[in-house]
C-alpha cells in the first residue's frame, strides 16, 4: 500500500515538474521572440536614421556646391568690377581736372571740335563727377561755336538734369541765343523771362532785359 501511495505521488511530482518545465520552455521562447523582434525593429530605425543621414548628408553637399559656386560667381563679379573700374579709372581725379582745362584752353582757341571731344571724353568718364555740369556746359558752347545751334540747344537743356549745377542760368542764357539764332523769336523770348523768372538774382539780369528791350518786349 505504501508503494502505491508512493508511486502516485512520485507521478504527481514527475507531473508537476513536467507541467513547470513547459511552462519555463514557453517563457524561454517568448523572451527569444520578442528579442528578436526587439533587434529587428532597432536594426530598422538604424538603417532609417542612416537613409535620413545619407539624405541629409547628399543635402548638405547640394548646398555646399550651390554656396560655392555663389562664391565663384561673386569672385567673378568682384574681378570684373575690378576691371571695369581700372577702365573707367583711364584718367584719375587730377588727369580729369588736367583734361577739362585742356578742353577750356581747344575751345578759347576756337578749336572747338577738339574742346568738343575733350568734353565729351570728362563727360563719358565721369558722368557724374565733380566736373560733368560744367563738361556738358562746354560740349554745349562748342556745338555754338561751330554753329551748331539745334545740337547746341539740346546740350544746353541737358544741363538742368543736374540738380547742384550752378551753370543753369548760363545754360538758360545759351538756350535762348540758340533761339535767335535759329529765327525762332517766340521761344527765345520766353527762354529769356524763364532766366528772368527762375534766376532773379543772376548776372545776366540786366543783359536779358536790354536783350527782350530790343526785341520790343
């Protein structure tokens, strides 16, 4: 009797310990499983976070290459700047005085096609030098001088685009001696109340009024 109570308990035991066997066996592979998972899905953000790398990486590069040909573009720009810089810099400052007076002297000569190219020269130049109103002044004088008065006219009224010009009222002056010139007494008239008018105080006041006194007005 005791051998059989004994031999059902051992079995139960046997049991027992089968049935916690199985169990461990299942935890065992589940651990393994979802280690497995757990390895796979970090591998696959690994391989995302190295495409991402890589993308921005060939990014990067693409706006390094575009910065650096930017740079190139303004090294180009810059040396070409440079160049158009020593071209217009022919003739510095002090040259430029030199050649204005060198045109005062052509046209007191009454060499006036050579003041003429003198003028234009300062003028192309230095378009808005110190010294470009009274260049353009001159061009017109000489143009006058060679009696070209419809080419003079239109020199003189470039004059008035100077804002700081004080050769206005000579310019004013000029324009209506050109009309005179030309015959065309109405617009020289009104040329000469426009000086009167527009510069009260010139030097010229005096000779427009003798000037309109003779032309009975």
């Amino acid at each position: 009797m005791f051998f059989l109570f004994g031999g059902c308990a051992s079995n139960r035991k046997a049991e027992s310990d089968g049935v916690t066997w199985k169990d461990k066996q299942t935890q065992d592979l589940e651990s393994l499983r979802r280690s497995v998972e757990t390895s796979f899905y970090r591998e696959k953000e690994l391989e995302e976070r190295l495409i991402r790398a890589e993308e921005r990486s060939i990014l990067l590069e693409k706006q390094l290459s575009a910065i650096v040909d930017g740079l190139n573009g303004v090294d180009a720009r810059i040396d070409s700047l440079k160049n158009f810089s020593a071209q217009v810099d022919v003739f510095p400052k002090s040259n430029l005085v030199e050649r204005y007076r060198l045109g005062l002297s052509k046209y007191r000569e009454e060499m006036y096609q050579d003041a003429q190219d003198i003028f234009e020269e300062v003028l192309r130049t230095a378009p808005k030098g110190d010294w470009a109103d009274n260049a353009q002044y001159w061009k017109g004088e000489c143009l006058y001088g060679l009696g070209e008065y419809r080419r003079a006219l239109v020199e003189f009224t470039k004059i008035f685009a100077f804002s700081r010009t004080e050769k206005a009222d000579d310019a004013q002056l000029k324009i209506a001696r050109c009309y005179l010139r030309l015959q065309e007494e109405t617009k020289a008239i009104s040329a000469f109340r426009k000086l009167l008018n527009e510069h009260p105080k010139s030097e010229y006041v005096l000779r427009v009024r003798k000037e309109l006194k003779r032309l009975g007005k």
